[in-house]
C-alpha cells in the first residue's frame, strides 16, 4: 500500500534515513543499550506518509522526544526486536520502531 | 417568584452568583492520580489503576464545603496536550475550552501532576495557561516523591508558572482540604477581578515549533525547581528486566494468564460446593414450609433454582476481578501491551488494544468503552468488532457448568486439572479468534496502514490492599446485583413460561411440553438442530440475550420444572444425564462466539453512533457461533461422542 507521495515531503536529495549522518543514528536503528542525546525530531520521510508526518512529530515532541532528551533503549520486542523500550529522560516509553525513524541520536562515546 | 426572577441582578451580584457554584475540573497527563484525585474530592468510587486511560469519560461530582459552597468538579481523560487525537482526549479539550453543548468552562483547572514525571505535566500547565484558564498546580503522589528524596522547591515552581502549587497524595487524601483552600482562593481572586471565563481566549493547535518552544520553558522550569531524586526508583528498573525480556516476559505473561484461568475454575470449588449446598438447603426449607402449588413451585423452581445457579459463580467472578485488579494496579498491563504489541499488529490491531481487550475479559461493555483512548476511528472500530470474542466474566458460568459436568475430573500433564485445561482452551479460542476477525476486519473493510503506538509505561507500585479489596468487593456488589434484579426478573419469566398453561386433562408428555416455554423451543428446535442443541437448550438462549449467565439460570429452571417433584439442585448432573457429548460440546462453541448480550449491542450502537456496526457485529458472531457450533457437533458425532 503505497499511496502517491505528498508534494509537501521532501525530495529525494534528502539523506538515506537510518544512515549515520554527522555520528547521528535513527533510534529505529539503534540496538539495546543505545545512550544518547536526541539531536532532531521529525525529518519527515516517505515511509510514513499516511499519517502526516508534522502530526508524527508533534505527537513525539508531545510524549517528551525532543531535542537535548536522554535516551536509552532498555529492552527490544521479542519479534523482529519490535517494539521498544526506552527511557526518555526520566520516564519509560514504549513505541515501535517504525515511529522511532524520524528520531535521530548522537550516541554516547561509550554507548 | 416572578419579582425574584424580573431582577435577579439586584438581588444577586453575578459575582457571587457564579462563585455559589463553582467549576473545577481535574486536568493533567495519563496515570498521574486524576481519578484518585476525584474520588478524595467527591468521596466518589471511580475506578482507579495504574496505567494510561483508564478514565475515558467526563465524570462529574460534587463537593460541599464547609461553607456551604457547592463546587462541582469535573474528572476528565488523561492527555499530554491540549492539541486531542483520540476520542478521550477530544472530551479533555472541549471540557476545558467550554466546548461541550450546555456547559460553561471550568472555573478553575486542577492540573494535577505526577511529582515524579514532572517535564510532560509543565508543558501542559503551561499551555493551560495560555488558553487563560485560572490553574492551580497538585503536586501528586509527593509521597512517593519524599521517598525517593526528590528535592522540589515549590515556591519557585508557583513563582515561575504563575499558579499556586499545593502538594498531595490523592489516595491517602493528604493535602486535599489545602488544594481545595486554593482553589476557592483562586476563584475569588478571578471573580474579584471581574473576569469572566468564558470564551476560548483564542486557542490554536500549538505548531511542532510551538510545542518546541514550550517544552523548553518547561524544562527551564524544571531544571530551576526539581533537584534530580537522591534515592531513585530502581524496582521498576530491575522488575521490567525480567518482565519485557524477549523470553521470559512472554513465558511470565502466558504462565500469569494460565494461573489466573486455573485459579478461576480450581480455585473456587470449595466456596462454590458451599453455596450450592447452602441454596439447596434453602430450597428444601421452603418446600417444607409452603404448600404444593404454584407459588413453592415458583419460589423452589423459579426463584432458587434460577438465581442460585448464578450466584453459585460468585467466587469465580472475585477471583477473576482480583488477577485482574492487581494486574492493573502494579502496573503490568501497559507491559503486557508492549509484550503483544508485535502479535497484535500482525493481526492489524493497534497496540493500545491489548487493555480494552484485556478489560473484556471483565465484561466487553467497559472493553468497549475503553478503545475510546484509540486515536484511529477504523482501529478503534476493529478493536470494539472483536472485543466480544473475549471471554467475558458472564461466559464464566456457562463454561464452568458444561466443563464439570462433561469433562471428567482427572490430572493430566503432571497434575493440571484436565477441567481446567478446557477451561483455558475456552479462552484461547475466544483470544485466538479475536485476532483471526480483527485480520479479516481490516482485509475486508479497509486496508490502511497502522497509526503509531507510543505509550508511558509506569513505574511498578505495590497495591493498596484496602483499595483492592473494596474494587473486588464493588465487583461481587455489582454480580449480585445483577443476579438480584436482571436474572431474577428473567427467571421469574422463564418460570412462567414454563409451567404455564399447565398440561391438558389426561396429556401424556411431560407437562412443560406444553407450556410457552416448550412450544417456543419446540418451534425453533427446528432451527437449531443441525448444530446438536434440544428444544430445552433452544428455550435457554433466548433469555440469554439479556445477560449471558442467564442461559444457565433458565436450563436450571426448565430442568427443575421438567425434572417434576425430585428435581435435584445438582443441574450438571442433570445435564450430563440428558444432554450427549457432542451437544455440549457445541453449546461450548455457541457461546463462545454467539452476540449474547444486548446490553453489549447497545453499547456499540452507541459508541460508534450507528446501528451499522452493532448489526454488523451481530451477523458476524452469530454466523461464526452458527458454524463453529455446526463443525464441533457433527465432528464429535462422526467421532463417537453422539
Ligand atoms: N503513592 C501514590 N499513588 C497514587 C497517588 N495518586 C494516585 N496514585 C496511584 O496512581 C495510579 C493512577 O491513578 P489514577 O487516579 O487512575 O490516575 P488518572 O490520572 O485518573 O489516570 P487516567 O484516568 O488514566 O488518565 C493508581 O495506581 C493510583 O493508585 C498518590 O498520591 N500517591
Ligand atoms: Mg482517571
């Protein structure tokens, strides 16, 4: 079910998501006991095109993810290690990977 | 009084007017004591329970103040914002914003918090701010926050959000007269002042860069106020290792479910034998005490025979309620939602269906009432077409009395009840088949990809036993009741039905064959012979339509008036004596799928505010029970068990 891309999302020029960009890793990527600091929230992509892609991101900003958040991924799902885990600060947040992709983390050194 | 009316201005200033009643309504993230709040407030019994949506309506209570002032509060959905998405949080924001038909908004919001997850709660204080409604912050659950060491100035927090900050723990009622203080304050304040409240003072869905911008003044807030906690909770920590491994978290989920079924059919027995003793006896003392005639016929057949065949599953029913209040209470369900979420989206259902499914198991009507924190309108309505196929507590009595009376009490597997295990089969079905539906749903209806699931899990609390004991006593309330109103008035009628009119002079059938009762089944046996049910077990199911339990109550009575004078208490006896395997067998199947609930029905119409979907949800389960009542007939009979 692919429905035609909105005009409104960004062009393809835009870079792959879940590639490291500037030491940056997708949390829809990262592997249990990821730590890290949220860089950016929301950079809209194709994939998920069916729920506006600005309403993702302020759901996301809603629930705490946003720029200069700690993360962590605590556990993974046992299918597919979907859902995850996370703390987010100091709170505890379950959600699937694919609404992970558009959250991007600079990881810790030792992480 | 049509000089009090002409100038009603005179005599009252609008001030005080508006003062004599106030408004208040309790505002503020998932999970964070909202419902506590209420009932501390009110002296209200809404339920409360650790995880996010409980509440999924307006509630509205009253407090009368020494004073005499009246303040009526309102306890409303969690939400993380203002901007609503789901159905739940829809009734939040018009609350607030006065949105809702005849109502003014509030005149002051309690935005309650969580003392220990403050970051989300400032965010939203903020924006109540902004939407100009008086707020008065509670600092909830302070008790665990002084537990934890978590230094909290809350003069500086009051200074910097502008609001007065009281510190309360709503379910041991502390702090509540000094928020109620506050508020009253607040109120005069506002009045004072001579503003008015009405009016949304211009709110607007806040933009991502909106929320951005709040977030951080938030987290400014929080970083000038909150020193992080000197004794964190690490319990939750070390308990969600084990419960969300990828292994041991679905071992302990399926172990916990099969011990909460076991317990319910093994456990119960002996308080059950009890009570059939005791209504037995009963039953004996008024045949002694009245006549021969209609009315001991009424009382004995009708009234004993009937409402005691229900109430016998009384200790089921605690048992069940109290797994399920403890689950709720540490915490566990939101774990098991992000334990089954994978499975659960396999079968295209939202994750943040597992609780109102799990609620079914309960009854499907707050199940249903549930989905409401379901943001996606065809996710919602998928969640609420299944929710029936889960074995709701009224399917207890019906199971429990064909498993005892046809599967024979023996170990199996090194010392698991082999009832038991049927037992359990019974639910696996009902759950299996809700995710088989819900797949088929979406092939059919519609075809949209899944909405995101992001969901708090809260931290593990250790339950109040006086608060688990009084929701398990409010549920056995609510059984008996039932039994005291629904299913008596029910078995009344049945009994009519079925002794009345008595036998011609010189008949030679029994004499409920001619009753209402007997011709009613005899006219639609037709109908369901092929699926292996008696005229008896036909005549059952249509009062079965008003409460499921009832079917066993009305086989109670058919077979204690057809049974004549030495009808024995013991239905299952009686049972396995007249019914063959295989009918019971499909009697099994019937139930487990058929839409034997009006009540359930209505709750759907009204929810989805159609009779689509009810209709809908009739064909479909009665169609399913149909087959599945067919194919399990005629496979035991080609088997032997005719
Ligand atoms: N220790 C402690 N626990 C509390 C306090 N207030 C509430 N709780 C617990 O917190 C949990 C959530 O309480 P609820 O009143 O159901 O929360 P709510 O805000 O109404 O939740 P929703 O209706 O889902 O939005 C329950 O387990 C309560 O027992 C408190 O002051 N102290
Ligand atoms: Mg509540």
């Amino acid at each position: 079910m692919k429905s035609s891309p909105d005009p409104s999302l960004p062009l393809p020029s835009d870079p792959p998501i879940g590639v490291a960009v500037d030491g940056l890793v997708s949390l829809a990527d990262g592997r249990r006991g990821l730590r890290g600091t949220i860089a950016t929230v929301g950079a809209p992509t194709l994939e998920n095109a069916t729920l506006q892609s600005d309403e993702l991101e302020r759901r996301l900003l809603e629930m705490g993810f946003v720029e200069g958040a700690r993360v962590e991924i605590l556990h993974e799902g046992f299918i597919g290690r979907d859902p995850i885990c996370v703390r987010l600060d100091d709170m505890r947040v379950a959600l699937r990977r694919r609404e992970a992709r558009n959250v991007m983390v600079r990881r810790d050194a030792n992480s | 009084m049509t000089h009090a009316s002409a100038a009603p201005s005179i005599l009252v200033p609008p001030a005080e007017a508006a003062a004599d009643r106030l408004r208040v309504a309790l505002v503020g993230n998932p999970n964070s004591g909202k419902t506590a709040m209420f009932n501390a407030l009110t002296g209200a019994r809404q339920k409360v329970a650790n995880y996010a949506g409980v509440t999924v309506e307006r509630k509205e209570g009253r407090i009368l103040s020494p004073g005499g002032r009246t303040t009526v509060v309102l306890d409303l959905p969690g939400t993380y914002s203002l901007r609503a998405r789901s159905p739940d949080e829809v009734v939040t924001r018009d609350a607030v914003l006065g949105r809702l038909a005849g109502e003014v908004p509030p005149d002051v919001v309690i935005c309650v918090a969580d003392a220990t997850n403050l970051r989300l709660v400032l965010r939203l204080a903020l924006e109540l701010k902004a939407v100009g409604r008086p707020t008065v912050l509670a600092l909830n659950m302070i008790d665990i926050a002084q537990r934890q060491g978590l230094d909290i100035d809350t003069d500086r927090l009051s200074a910097e959000l502008g609001m007065p900050v009281v510190g309360t723990v709503a379910t041991r009622r502390r702090g509540i007269s000094e928020l109620v203080t506050a508020v009253e304050a607040r109120a005069d304040a506002e009045a004072a002042a001579g503003r008015s409240n009405l009016g949304e003072h211009g709110w607007t869905e806040p933009s991502a860069a909106e929320i951005r911008h709040l977030h951080r003044e938030a987290e400014r807030i929080l970083k000038a106020c909150v020193r992080p906690p000197r004794r964190p909770d690490t319990w939750t920590g070390r308990m969600d290792d084990v419960l969300l491994h990828p292994v041991w978290g679905i071992g302990i989920l399926l172990t916990v479910l099969f011990l909460m079924f076991q317990a319910v059919f093994t456990g119960a027995k002996p308080v059950m034998d009890l009570i059939t003793a005791g209504f037995d006896a009963l039953s004996a003392l008024v045949a002694q005490g009245l006549p021969d005639g209609l009315l001991r016929s009424l009382i004995c057949k009708g009234v004993i025979a009937g409402v005691g065949s229900v109430v016998v599953f009384l200790p089921q029913i605690l048992i069940l309620f109290l797994f399920i209040i403890l689950l709720e209470d540490v915490g566990y369900m939101a774990r098991a939602a992000f334990l089954l979420d994978r499975i659960m989206g396999g079968a295209g259902l939202h994750g943040r269906a597992f609780i109102p499914l799990l609620s079914s198991f309960a009854c499907a009507i707050p199940g249903i009432m549930a989905t409401r924190v379901i943001d996606n309108r065809r996710d919602r309505l998928t969640t609420i077409l299944v929710a029936p196929l889960m074995t709701c507590s009224a399917r207890i009595p019906v199971y429990t009395l064909i498993v005892s009376a046809f599967v024979p009490a023996r170990q199996v597997l090194g010392g698991l009840s082999l009832q038991g295990l049927v037992f359990f089969g019974l639910y696996a079905t009902g759950m299996l088949s809700a995710l088989i539906v819900a797949w088929a749903v979406r092939k059919v209806f519609w075809r949209s990809a899944s909405e995101p699931f992001l969901m708090e899990l809260p931290s593990y609390k250790v339950p109040d036993p006086a608060n688990v004991l009084r929701n398990v006593a409010l549920r056995g309330h609510i059984f008996l009741r039932r039994a005291g109103t629904t299913i008596l008035s029910m078995m009344v009628l049945i009994w009519f039905l079925c002794t009345v009119p008595g036998p011609p002079v010189g008949a030679a059938g029994p004499a409920i064959d001619y009753s209402f009762a007997g011709v009613i089944g005899h006219a639609i046996e037709p109908l369901l012979a092929p699926i292996g049910f008696s005229w008896q077990m036909s005549v059952a199911l249509i009062p079965g339509m008003a409460a499921r339990e009832v079917a066993v109550g009305a086989l109670g009575t058919v077979y204690a008036v057809s049974g004549g004078e030495e009808a024995s208490g013991v239905l299952g006896a009686s049972l396995a004596h007249q019914w063959s395997l295989a009918s019971a067998l499909a009697f099994l199947a019937w139930y487990v799928f058929a839409p034997q609930c009006a009540s359930t029905l209505a709750v759907v119409k009204r929810e989805t505010n159609s009779w689509r979907w009810p209709i809908i949800m009739f064909g479909y389960m009665t169609g399913l029970a149909y087959v599945a009542a067919f194919v399990v007939y005629h496979t035991a009979v080609a088997l032997g068990a005719g």
